[in-house]
C-alpha cells in the first residue's frame, strides 16, 4: 500500500500542512490576522481559498483530515503512515531530527523560554497532535540539523565558554531543511553543487548561509531566528547594549521585548506601513520614503552578508536566491545585485526578469547566480522515508 505522509509547518499566525505520497496531495495554509482566518486549499494544482472559524484553525490537524476525506484523498486518519513536524528550536538536542516521545516534548517545553514565539506554537499543535492518534508516529524534524557540524568559529559567541556551555548559547542556524532542497536542486540544475556557494534564503524570514563544497561553514541566523537581516517584522542583528537600553527605557518586561523585536520591528518597523516586500515595492514605486529606505536597508544586508560570505569562502562561485523573495521578487534581486559587480556579479536583465517562482539561471557574469525554488516539504518527506531520523 502507498505510503502517506502528514507534513506541518507551524508559524507564529499560519499553519502549513500537507500530505504527501510520492507526490503532494493536498496542501493547506492556515492563516489568521485581525481575528480572520482563512485557508487556502492546493489539490492537484488548482488554488482554492475559503473562509474558516476560529476551531478550524485551533483543532487544524482535524480540520485537514475532514477536508483530506472530502477530497477523496484519505479514509481516515489511519492512512497515514508517519507525521513530520518541522521544529524550530535552540538546543543541542534539537540538532537532530528526533521520534516525538515524552522526552521530546519536556525537553521542548524548557526550551521553550529561550525561543517561546517559536516554540510555543509547536508545542501547542503536537499536544493536539498526540492527543488525536497515538499509533502513527510523530517526528520532530530539525530546521538547525543542517548546521550541526558547522565550523566552531561560526558557532560560538564572544562569552565565557563556561556560561556558553551551561545554558547552550551556540550559533545553531536556522532554515535547513530548506538548504538541503536546494542543495538537491542545484544538483540538477548545475550538474553538481559548486564548491563556494552563497545561499539566500529571503521570505518573511530570511537567512543567507555560505557553502564551501556543500557543507554550511556559517550562517546569518544566530541562536534563534531573530539574528540576522532585518526581516519582514524581525529586528535582525542589532547592538546587545542596544537591547538593554530598550528594556530600560520602554519599562516593559523581556517578554515584551522579545514581541517587540520579533513582531514590530524590521521591514515593518523601519516603514511604519508594512512587513510584506511586495507592498513595499509598490509604496517605493509611489514615491514613499519610508518604503525606499526600508528596501534600501534590507537590500544593503544582504548585499553585506554576500560580500562577507565571499571573503570567507575565498571567493564565489555561484550565488543562489530562494524562498518568496528570492524565487518571485525580480525587483529585489536586481536592487541586491545591482551592488555587487566588484565581485563580479551582473544579472542578465531578461533572464532575471522572466525567472519568477522557477528554477533558471539569471546571470550574464562568470559568478552565476540562479533563482532555485525551494521545497521543504518533500524534503521533510525525503528524510521520513529514507530514515534520516533518529529511532525511525
């Protein structure tokens, strides 16, 4: 019998989930804002979207197993012969991908407070999860794996190692599973991985990692998520004294700090309008300020990463952009590489301009540089049934 597999991706205000066999099935994206939740519905290709209510969204593993059987896809919950939750987490223990067991579960809940608008909505879904089936096993599979042998210099930060240590203060990178998709794909399309590669990794969230001969020697996210570029609402790197001072002056808890600089700051803090790219073009292109300033900033980070991945590397041989920025936004490319020539960059107008939501080449330099769509989803899929996992 065909194997399914039931694939989640659970964001601070969106659900992903799908179901795979050798092929996506069915894809559902869950999302609430201002107290309106919406799902949009992928079935063989065809995009439908429709309104749902708050327990829909609460209870959604249940809610994609009703919709999965009026599609004909499932007969029951049982069809599905393991889940794959990508887990995203600080922690040497979370460098793995791991059974989700008793153990799991404590040990994700204490860390919890070093990244809880992470992992709280993860530990909030995976209750449900085994609340709802307790014979189809449930993998927690690792979104820093990627990175765990990643060079010491790139891991540690200037504190006492003593102190490192005991609370597990690590670089751990963050976006792996994406960086092993595209890794495959450039296989395809290149022939081979290049041997000094620069992946941007650009959506709401946005990490760039430096390759040499296909192994991560570092990566722009730190100990959590929030190192980094400025992101759609993330506030990126930014002085530790500055930190301090915010949580002096504002006179709010770290907590409150920690959403402030998760939820408020970024793209959206920088504009005052928007966290979305998209919006921001079309407010640049309507003569905002605030919007060219905020694209300005972004643009300029990763342009900085590039260049300081380049210097590690010793040199470039292709550089890579991936995620909805990355694979749809010919605008930010051109704005990002326009600055790179010294390095011996240049875009080829037409092809960068044609390349949207593809796989293609859009150089007209030596460097190359491709537009590579990422898939994390059937690499999830991929490490469930070839058993990349612990205690599968």
């Amino acid at each position: 019998m065909e194997k399914k597999y039931l694939i989640i991706n659970i964001g601070s205000a969106s659900k992903k989930y799908s179901i795979y066999s050798d092929r996506e099935l069915l894809a559902v994206h869950l999302e609430k804002e201002t107290g309106d939740y919406t799902a949009s519905l992928t079935l063989e290709g065809k995009r439908e979207e429709k309104k749902i209510v708050a327990d829909d969204y609460e209870n959604a593993a249940t809610f994609i197993i009703k919709t999965a059987q009026d599609k004909n896809i499932l007969n029951a919950l049982s069809d599905i012969s393991a889940i794959g939750v990508r887990i995203v987490a600080p922690g040497i223990y979370f460098q793995d991908h791991r059974k989700i067991d008793a153990e799991y579960m404590s040990k994700l809940k204490a860390a919890q407070e070093m990244a809880p608008l992470h992992i709280a909505p993860a530990i909030n879904e995976l209750e449900k999860l085994l609340a709802l089936t307790s014979s189809i096993p449930i993998y927690g599979i690792s979104d820093s794996a990627f990175y765990k042998n990643m060079p010491i210099e790139a891991k540690l930060y200037g504190l006492p190692q003593d102190i490192a240590k005991q609370f597990e203060i690590y670089r751990y990178g963050y976006h792996g599973i994406s960086m092993e998709s595209i890794l495959d794909k450039i296989t395809t399309l290149n022939g081979s991985v290049p041997s000094k590669l620069v992946i941007c990794h650009l959506g709401s969230g946005s990490s760039i990692t430096a390759l040499k001969d296909g192994a991560p020697v570092d990566t722009s996210m730190g100990f959590t998520p929030l190192e980094g570029l400025p992101m759609g609402s993330r506030v990126g790197n930014i002085d530790a004294g500055a930190v301090l001072y915010l949580l002096k002056k504002l006179k709010i808890s770290p907590e409150e700090l920690e959403m402030f600089l998760n939820k408020k700051s970024g793209l959206l803090g920088i504009s005052g309008k928007t966290q979305f790219v998209k919006e921001l073009i079309s407010f640049e292109k309507s003569g905002d300020e605030s919007a060219t300033i905020a694209l300005s900033i972004y643009s300029r980070a990763v342009r900085k990463y590039i260049g300081a991945y380049a210097a590690l590397l010793d040199g470039l041989d292709m550089v890579v952009f991936t995620a909805t920025i990355g694979e749809r936004s010919a605008f930010m490319r051109n704005k990002i590489c326009s600055g790179l020539r010294s390095l011996g960059i240049v875009l080829d107008r037409q092809k960068n301009e044609s390349t949207i939501s593809t796989n293609g080449f859009i150089h007209a330099s030596n460097i190359k540089v491709a537009v590579v769509a990422t898939d994390e989803t059937a690499q999830i899929v991929y490490l469930l049934s070839k058993f990349k996992v612990v205690g599968l």
